[in-house]
C-alpha cells in the first residue's frame, strides 16, 4: 500500500469520527418532553462513548415521535441521531435506511429544506457512512451535494464551505484520485486568504490535507513544513489539549514514521492519547482509537511488549462500547493478530484473524472491503507458512470483493494483483503470473504515473518474472525501463539505479553477453564505492571463490539432520528489540521441515526468553545438539538477533546479543562468536556443520525525547527528512555502526561452514516490505531457487545479488552476504538433502 495512503487513512479515520454528528433537539418551545428527555440523554452517552446506551435512548424518542405522529423535525432529527447510533455500533444497513428516510423528510419539511443545515448535516453522516463501507461514487455524490448546498447558504467564498469541500477532497484520495483532492484542497485554502479567517480550524484542517499531498509526490520536505505550520496555527485557534488537536497529532506521527522519526511520532501519540484520556475518560473508543495508533508505531519498530497490551487494551474498550460482535471490534482482533504474526506467533494469530473475517462477514456481507482485508492477512499468513496454493485462493476471493466494490483500478486492487502474482511465480504458474504483473504494472502507472519509483519497482517485478522464464528480450527491455525511471526520480548516482545496474548486467551475464554488462558493473561500482558498507567489498570475491574451492568432490551419505534455530525480538532490554528475529527464526524452522526433509522432533526453537545466554550455549552442547547429532549427520545452526562490533575489553572479540544480554556488560552477558564456534566444534560430535548467522555489528535506538508543540516537534533542523539521523534505525540488526566481524575469523574447524549475512563494515537490514529479516527470506528463497537439489553455493550466490539489490533499492546502503568454508569434508552441501539413516530425538531435556 502506497505511503500516503497510510497516513491519509489516519486522518480519514479521525475526519470520519467526527463527520459523523448528531442533531440537536428542536426549538426550546418543542413540548414532547420524553422526546427532548431521550434526545439529550442519548445525546450525552453518545458523546461519552456508550453507543449502545445511545441507541436504546434514541430508538426511544424515534418512538416517541412516531406516536406524536409528527412528520417533520422531531422525527427527521430522531432518524438521524438513531442512524449515526447503528454506524457507530456498525450496523451499517439499518443506518443508511436510517439516515435515507432523515433527508426525505428534511427535503419536505417547512423550515427545514433541501438547503439547511440539517441537510448538511444529514447528507455529510450518509456520505460519511457509505466512505467507510467503501462506497465511493455514492459518497462523492452526496458530498457534492452538500458542497451545492453550503456555497448556496453561505456563499461560494465563505471560509465555512471548507468543510464539505475537505469532505469531498479526502474521498478521492481514497480512490487515489490525487489531482482532484489536490484541487479541492487549493480551493479550500483560497478561503483563507484574508488573516482574519485564518483562526478558523477548518484552516490547519486544509494545511494539513494539502500536506498529504505533497506526500503522495514524494515531497516529504515541502509536507513536513506544511505540517509545521498547520500545527502552529492549531495551537492558536484550539490550543494544544483539544481533541482537534489531537486528530492532527496523530495524522503528524504517520508522517513522522514514514520518515523514520519514530522518537518524534511516539511524542506526538502519546500527547494524543493523553488528550482524548483527560476529555473523555479512559474507557472512550476515541481512546482506544488512539491507543492502535501507538500500538501500530511501536509494532513498526519491534516493541512488542508494549504493543501487545495496548492491542488488548483496544479490544477491551471497543467491546465494552461495542459489543463482541462489533465491526470495530473486529479491527482489532485483526490488529492483535498481526502483532502476533509480526513475531512468528502463528498458533495465536490465526484463530483472531478468522474470527475476525467471521465478524465482518456476518455484519458487511461476503462481499465488503473489509472482508476482503480479512482474506488478505490470511492468505499472508499462509505464505508464511509456506502453503502458496491456498493464499492464491484466499487471494482470488479478496480480488474479486475489491474489483466489484472498489474498481480495477483503484491501488489496494493493484496491491492484491502484486501478492497474487507472486503466490503463482512461488508455485511456478509463470503463465498466471505475467498477466498479473502487467495488470499491476498498469493500474500503478494509473496511480501514481509513469515516473514514480513504484512505477520503477512494478517494471521490475515483470522483468524478473521474465528473467525466470528464460525470456531474455522482455527481461532487458523491462530492466532498462527501470533504470531510466529511477535515474530521473531519485538521481543518477543512487543507490536504487546502481541496484538496477547490476540486476541489467546479471542478466546479460546469464545471457552468455559479458561484454555489455561491464560497462554497467564498472558504473555499479563506482556508485556503491560512495555508499556505507564499502570498505570490505574487495575481498568479498576472494572469501567467496575460496569457500568454494574448498570443497572437495568426495560425497558421503548423510545419516541424519538436525537443526537448532534461534531468534529475538523481544529482549529483555527492550531497547534493542527488533521486529522480525522471532519470526526470522520461526519461517526458517516451518522452512526446515516443511521443504528441507528435517523431521519436527530434530529441530529445536528457541525465541524471546528462551533464547537466554545460558540456554543457547547448553542447547549447542549437551542439552541438545551435543548429545543427539552424530559423526555422520549434518547440523544446522541459525541465529537471528543482533550481533556488536569487536570489544576492546575482550581483546577484539564480537558477541551475539541473547535475550538477556546487557548492551553494556557484553563482556559478562553476550555470547562471544567464538566461543559460540569452539562450542560447536568441542561438544557437537558432526564434523558437517552451517552456521547461518543473521547479525551483524550495526544498529542502534532511538532515544525517547519530549514535547508537544510545533517547536519541540519540528525544531531539530539536524534531522533529514529522509530518515533518521547517525545512522540509527530500529530495522538494523545490531549494537553500534563500528566496524564488526569477518566471517573468515569464525572458522569451525574441519568440514564446517559459516553463512553471514553482512560483511563486517555493513547492516544487517529487516525489510520494509515484508515481515522478516531481508537476509532470512531472501535466504529461504535461494535454497528452494532449484528445488530439493540446491546446493549451498548456488543458493549463496543468488542470496547475495538478490539482498544487496533489495538493500541498495529500499536502505540506500550496502549488505553483502559472506561464506566462508574450511575444509568441507563432502559434495557441495544440499540441506534437502534425504537423511539416510534417521534416529529418534530421545526425550528433551
């Protein structure tokens, strides 16, 4: 999904949640008082929360107005004030039956009509509901009316018709129609040229539009100063504790994410969450609104164990508001779900999720948008167990929902096209695949235009699919494409053009065509030599050609396998968490015995707490491996966490993190990398032994800061508005950015190998899109690259172009994967390889 349309659905969600309004009782001279009694009852429990307590008083003076027999305001205000009630509590049929019978009678009551107030209001809370169901050319209609309505009430250039402009500009943002949104929102903001209207909300309201915008081009600089003075005029006109306030608050901390300010957009939730806590208690769903915004910012870096209980915090409230079978509630449901799919936490995730595709099918229909989001993660979550065939089912009914509710063209569509392309290329339906791809190539250039850098990224998809096809003409003619739309976007001598340099020169290169991927190579590797993570790459081809070499030819029969698989997310310093060890190491176990032929019992897995210093080094000794492989088998060990540089204090020596390793003691708290070698090589009896290490000696936190106006978020002129600054990010996977290990310093001794997965100046990068290390899946990719027969040096060799080419794109930095063998005893190792003679695990320990 594009960014902005991140960001913008914040905003929408909030802009929603307060369109939706309902309708004052009458004249004080109205003389129904059990009607004025249920109406401003129902009007205070709505106002705090209490949705279901609304509808039963509002259902109340329905009746009462129905048995006075009145036919206009008092019924019509009744209809309305019931209908945005059910959309609130998601009974969104009865609503727009609701809402429908409220403007037909404000159409013909005297004192009312087609152009009051209570029109607009009514037309707005329809419009408002149909936007949220997806109902988009119905929400524009509406919208425009209103519009009509205003300018003919007000006058076209009064600074109020705003409102319903903003409207009608943030549904065609929706719908990815960004020329015209952007239109509306300059039209708005024409409205206030004169400074005295200027103290109006809906002004920051327009700034802060606009910004999206500026987004949606890729101008994070310009949106960013837009957003700074949006904010600045927000707190002048409603101060900084207003629940406006707020809603900007949180619209500014998707921004920040985006941006990699993690620190500024944790500031700037938690002053939100704040403010909606002090005006409407802790129990309101503004709240709990509030709450899965945080939730989702500290998912986005890995802090698990303070995302977890706000998800569950989220789904209390909304229940209690609610009901258990709520459409909100079953947002949430979904949110938690993908927090824990997010840390490899499958057995947990799947039951919400299909309880939370139950709820929206039993309350929107099979056929509604949201149910097509609830088939997406599943179908996610079955790729990541690696079953491709039923996330392409799964994938086929979201497309189908999206398609006759949304249009063909519209991005999620083009988005679900992309995931179903490459649920067939992983099951070989190259000939389903393409036609995908071009679809999505398609309605992205639709999108965002044809010299976009997702544009740049669909052409590669297409021209990688043909590269597996063995069609080399389509494959060039699409990589150059590429190249020149990245040359033009991000610049010449960046990152993402020396990525698509080398991907035309591989290709050439398997074409039997050298000689014109050099050029190419030699420009790759000027640009590359400019960039961090550098310093080492020449003696990445020596290291490598010598791993190689170091095999000898001679096979021997493998007796048995076994595995011990490790990763972190959630340290006990959660600082230094990460996003995706655990679930690095949980793919890569469901990897092992789902394609690998390893039999469940021969793997072990240790994630979180239980990958502790002391537990790590006895399961590579007599707790497990120590005591179960033998001379004859082969030995996997896979480490996923973070890794330091070399400690003065150990005389140079590098250190895995463990769970309970203490950042500043890792002399007595880390795992030193040789120590973990000797381990092996001393207690485990298998002379064929990988150690696959996911670290590296590169990462860093983000330091909390404090403050909640436009200064304090937007003072720090040293931070670049591409990212964060020194060199920190929360998807780096380790300790510092000095200089760290070189794999050829990890020898094991006789016939075993070490994979890493950086050289020793890089970063190890988790992706951004996707949920795993880039490393891991890349990993996991290369060994199935041809089949059960691939070997480890075929799969090194495409793991390293496939990661330094997504790094280079997505990180603008260098991450080169390392081998490094001493005396392999044996043929090439194929980690598919059948066990010839398998054993019984015994008994854990």
């Amino acid at each position: 999904m594009p960014m902005l349309r991140n960001l913008h659905k914040v905003a929408r969600v909030m802009a929603l949640n307060c369109a939706a309004a309902i309708m004052a009782t009458p004249q004080a001279h109205c003389q129904n008082t059990r009607w004025t009694s249920y109406s401003e009852t129902g009007v205070k429990a709505y106002n705090q929360g209490h949705y279901a307590e609304a509808e039963r008083l509002f259902e109340h003076a329905l009746a009462e107005a129905e048995a006075a027999g009145d036919n206009g305001v008092m019924l019509a205000r009744s209809l309305n004030n019931l209908g945005t009630a059910y959309k609130q509590l998601g009974k969104y049929s009865q609503a727009e039956d609701l809402l429908k019978r409220s403007i037909g009678i404000i159409e013909n009551t005297r004192g009312l009509g087609g152009e009051s107030t209570d029109m607009s209001l009514a037309l707005n809370n329809l419009a408002g509901l149909y936007d949220e169901q997806g109902k988009y050319p119905e929400a524009v209609q509406l919208y425009k009316r209103s519009v009509t309505i205003a300018q003919k009430r007000l006058g076209a250039t009064n600074p109020k018709t705003a409102l319903e402009l903003n409207n009608l500009g943030h549904v065609y943002m929706e719908q990815s129609k960004y020329a015209e949104a952007d239109a509306l929102f300059h039209q708005s903001l024409k409205l206030f040229r004169d400074p005295k209207t200027q103290s109006d909300p809906l002004y920051p309201g327009t700034l802060f539009a606009i910004a999206g915008i500026l987004c949606e081009k890729g101008s994070f600089r310009e949106a960013e100063a837009s957003m700074k003075r949006a904010l600045e005029v927000g707190e002048k006109v409603v101060g900084t504790d207003s629940a406006q306030y707020a809603g900007w608050l949180d619209s500014l901390a998707s921004l920040f994410s985006q941006m990699g300010k993690y620190s500024k957009a944790e500031q700037c939730l938690k002053h939100s969450l704040a403010i909606h806590e002090k005006e409407t208690g802790s129990e309101h769903p503004s709240v709990a609104l509030s709450l899965s915004f945080l939730a989702k910012a500290y998912l986005s870096q890995g802090r698990y164990q303070e995302a977890e209980p706000l998800c569950k915090r989220t789904l209390e409230i909304k229940e209690k508001a609610f009901g258990k079978n709520s459409v909100h509630v079953a947002d949430s449901l979904a949110a938690l779900a993908s927090a824990y799919q997010q840390q490899g936490d499958y057995l947990k995730a799947e039951p919400l999720m299909k309880q939370a595709y139950e709820i929206r099918v039993s309350q929107f229909g099979p056929e509604h948008p949201k149910v097509a989001r609830s088939l997406e993660s599943m179908a996610s979550l079955d790729q990541d167990l690696g079953k491709y065939a039923e996330s392409q089912d799964l994938l086929k009914k979201s497309l189908s929902i999206d398609e006759k509710v949304l249009g063909p063209d519209h991005p999620d569509v083009a988005d679900i096209v992309r995931l179903l392309a490459v649920a067939c290329a992983k099951q070989g339906k190259y000939d389903q695949a393409e036609p995908l791809y071009r679809r999505a190539l398609e309605t992205t250039e639709k999108s965002v235009g044809a010299k976009h850098v997702q544009y740049a990224s669909a052409l590669r998809d297409l021209a990688s699919l043909y590269q597996l096809q063995n069609k080399p003409a389509q494959a060039e003619e699409f990589y150059k494409k590429a190249l020149g739309v990245d040359e033009v976007a991000v610049g010449a001598n960046s990152a993402k053009v020396a990525s698509d340099l080398e991907a035309l020169a591989r290709l050439y290169t398997s074409n039997n065509e050298p000689a014109k991927g050099q050029p190419l190579l030699e420009r790759s590797r000027q640009i590359k030599n400019a960039l961090p993570g550098s310093r080492f790459l020449g003696r990445l081809l020596e290291t490598s050609n010598n791993a190689v070499n170091a095999m000898s030819t001679a096979a021997r029969p493998i007796a048995d396998k076994w595995a011990l698989v490790v990763g972190i997310s959630n340290f006990r310093d959660p600082s230094i968490n990460l996003k995706y060890g655990a679930k690095d190491a949980t793919d890569f176990r469901n990897f092992l015995v789902s394609k690998a032929r390893f039999q469940p019992d021969h793997v072990r897995l240790l994630v979180d707490s239980d990958a502790n210093h002391d537990n790590i080094v006895g399961q590579l000794g007599d707790l497990w491996l120590g005591s179960r492989a033998g001379p004859e088998d082969l030995v996997i060990v896979y480490v996923s966490s973070h890794g330091s540089g070399p400690s003065r204090e150990a005389g140079g020596v590098n250190f895995m993190v463990a769970y309970d390793t203490n950042r500043n003691n890792l002399l007595s708290t880390g795992i030193p990398m040789q120590r973990l070698s000797n381990t092996v090589k001393e207690r485990v009896r298998s002379d064929r032994v990988i150690l696959i290490m996911d670290v590296c000696h590169a990462a860093a936190t983000v330091p909390t800061e404090k403050g909640v106006t436009a200064d304090d978020l937007f003072g720090d002129s040293s931070r670049d508005a591409g990212g964060v600054n020194a060199g920190a990010a929360p998807d780096e996977k380790g300790l510092s950015r000095d200089a760290g290990f070189d794999a050829s310093n990890l020898a094991l001794g006789s016939g075993q190998t070490v994979l890493c997965s950086s050289l020793a100046d890089q970063v190890s990068w988790e992706s951004s899109e996707y949920q795993n290390s880039v490393f891991t899946r890349q990993l996991i990719d290369a060994l199935e690259s041809n089949g059960e027969s691939t070997t480890l040096t075929q799969a090194y060799k495409s793991l390293r172009d496939e990661v330094e080419s997504e790094v280079l794109r997505d990180h603008g930095e260098l991450q080169t994967p390392v081998l490094s063998t001493k005396q392999w005893a044996g043929g090439d190792p194929i980690i598919a390889v059948p066990p010839q003679n398998p054993r019984a695990a015994m008994l854990s320990n």
